[in-house]
C-alpha cells in the first residue's frame, strides 16, 4: 500500500512553530510520507523556525516582497501553490490557523480538488475585521476544509453552529507540542542580553508582539506610552520587546518606548529563544494570538492588548485578561499584576485549556482513520 502524501503549507513564524512538530509527527509514521511547502510570507522570521524545529521545505515559494499588501501575498501564494500541488501531487493539504497563506493554501487545494486540513480551526470572533484579516481567513477556510482539527470543545462547538458537523476533532493545540522540545533549564541565549538579565531579581515583563493592523495608529500610540509608564513606574521590573520587523511597529517603538528605563528593544527571536524567554518572565503583554497559548501553558499570565480574543477558553479558564487598547486600561492592568501577588497568583495557577502536548499524534490518528489506515477513531483532547 503506497504511504499517503500529506503536504503541510505555511509561511509565517506563528504558524511554522505550530506545525513544524505536525510535519516531524507525520514524518514518523510509518502510512504516511510527510511534505512541507513553505510560502515564506514572512522569510527571516519563518527561517529562524525551520532551523529551531530542523524542518526543511520541499518545496519554497519565498514570495515575499518589502512592503508586500494582503492582494500580492494572496496572488503569490495561489500561482505558486499551482506548480507545487501539480509536482508534489499530496493526498491531501494541512493549513494551520488564519493567515493569507491558509487562506490561499486551502484555495489552491479547493482549485485542484485536493481535501484540506485545517488545523486550529474554529476559532471565531464573529467580526471579520477584528482580528483583519485573520477572522475572514480562517471562515472562509471552514467552507473549505475537509477535516477540522479544533483546539478546543469550543472552537468545535462554533463550527457546528455554522452547520458543520463531519470531519470535526478535538486535539487540543499543537504549540502546546512544540514548548515541550524548546524549553530548558539550561538554555542559553544568543541574543547575549538576555542571558544577563536580573531573573528572580526583578520581573521580567515580555512584551512578546504589538504588531496586528487593527492596532496601527492611536492604539499602538496608547499601548506603547502605557508600557513605557509601566517600566517608569516599576523600578523592579525590565521590559523586554522582540519588537516586530514591520516598518509601522518600528515606527511607533522609536517614537513612543525608545529610551523609557529598563526597557530593552530587540529584535525578533527565534521559536526556541522565545519560548524560554516566556518561561523566565513574570508577565505577558500581547496583541498576540498564539501567545495567549503558549504563555498560560508556561504558567505566565498573559494580559492581552486588543479589544476581543478569538480564545475565549482561556479567558473563562483565568490565564488570560482582555485589557483592550486604551492607555488608562494597559495601565492600570499591568499595575495590578505587578502589585497585587494575590491577583497574579489566580492567573498563574489556573488550568490551561489548550492542551496536553499530544495534538500532533491526535491529528495523524485522525488523517490514518479518514484514510482508512487506521480502524478506531482518536480520543478527543478533553481538558
């Protein structure tokens, strides 16, 4: 019987660190010979991930561009993905999450006739222009998708009030997955200043990403002005910024943060680098999606600097606090956490409800059992 050819697509660095262990996961099954196409929307940062986990693509669109605009990536990705799906000729094609390569990855599938996976799908805020573009992304996917691998009893739960109700899995999330083979206790930085910052001295708040479009203009302008009153406020705290490659971003951070004492602007890190960094940190601010995950997994809260989530599991769960974009709100949550043991221990201790480090075997059982490959159907991820 010939193996199965599975193609997972993806182009930016959120979604490499939470399919790069689904890629390694199918390659070590014995049905299925796993392929890796990569759109490379965002190149330097997405590399840095592909070393971290090892992965290296078959096939490369590398289509991005300085300046690029959701149309060009969109456009790339679907010429593209026609030379790759016609030479790698996969069963079927894995997309992860909400971005403009899924969206175009499931497309370019639907265009060939190939089924799709979506992994992490379900997830809905029920605006499609918060998160822009990544809620229109991930319900058009839903339209095309073959197989659902939800995250979540909830994320499923909004699928099948959209009326979709065959292929659904719950596997819990794929980052949880990825923490488990980055963190160390004995890592060591290459980003040499932060192997010299005060850990268990001070509080280490990391500011992971301030980066979504809808944050562009006077919410960043709020956000990075509260942050820099944080550190002001806060001798014992250092803040540290991976701060984005956006020219935007960048902008914004030299105009309002740049200069603020104790905080530390650096630039983008890799997966791993990331991933012990949170786990030696006191607290996470974010605009984030995937860090609302990851952190909480780590037993960091996490106070997220947009106006609704997409996660609401994690919000009823207590590992996550909505604190919006407004200066007066940043402000006075940061200052909370920081001050007040008792309101930081609550968060810190709640249960994460994203997973047990298990998603990717749960998410090759279920490509096996579609197939045929495999007689019983997985257990969902019950949290």
């Amino acid at each position: 019987m010939e193996k199965l050819r599975i193609m997972s697509v993806f182009g930016t660095r959120p979604e490499a660190i939470k399919m790069c262990p689904l890629v390694q996961e199918l390659a070590n099954r014995e049905g299925i010979e796993s392929l890796c196409c990569v759109t490379a929307q965002h190149r330097q940062m997405l590399d840095s991930v592909l070393e971290v986990f090892q992965v290296k693509p078959d096939w490369d669109l590398d289509i991005m561009t300085p300046r690029q605009t959701l149309s060009t990536i969109t456009s790339k990705c679907l010429t593209g993905m026609d030379e790759a799906i016609d030479a790698l000729k996969p069963d079927m094609i894995l997309v992860h999450g909400d971005t403009s390569t899924t969206f175009a990855g499931a497309l370019s599938a639907f265009y060939h006739q190939v089924p799709v996976g979506h992994v992490e799908a379900g997830l809905r805020t029920y605006d499609k222009y918060s998160p822009f573009p990544e809620e229109m992304n991930r319900k058009l996917v839903s339209a095309i998708a073959d197989l659902y691998f939800c995250p979540t009893a909830n994320n499923r739960k909004n699928l099948e009030r959209e009326g979709i109700t065959e292929g659904l899995f719950v596997t819990g999330n794929t980052v949880i997955d990825a923490l488990k083979t980055t963190v160390r206790e004995d890592y060591k930085f290459s980003t040499d200043e932060l192997n010299h910052l005060p850990y268990g001295e001070k509080k280490i708040v990391l500011l992971v990403t301030c980066h979504r479009r809808e944050n562009y203009g006077e919410p960043m302008r709020n956000i990075m002005l509260a942050l820099r009153q944080i550190a002001q406020e806060h001798e014992d705290v250092e803040l540290v910024y991976p701060v984005h490659l956006s020219p935007v971003v960048r902008e914004a951070v030299d105009t309002y943060l740049r200069g603020g004492p104790r905080v530390h602007l650096i630039d983008p890190l890799p997966a791993d680098e990331m991933h012990n960094l949170m786990a030696r940190s006191y607290l996470v601010l974010t605009d984030s999606g995937g860090l609302q995950e990851e952190a909480p997994a780590l037993g960091k809260p996490v106070l997220v600097m947009r106006r609704e989530t997409e996660r609401p599991e994690a919000v009823a769960a207590g590992t996550v606090k909505l604190c919006g974009v407004e200066y007066d709100d940043v402000l006075r949550m940061g200052n909370e956490l920081l001050r007040s043991r008792e309101a930081y221990d609550a968060m810190a201790h709640a249960v994460n409800p994203y997973g047990d480090g298990h998603a990717c075997a749960r998410i090759a059982d279920a490509i096996l059992w579609h197939f045929g490959r495999r007689s019983e159907r997985p257990a969902d991820f019950n949290a």
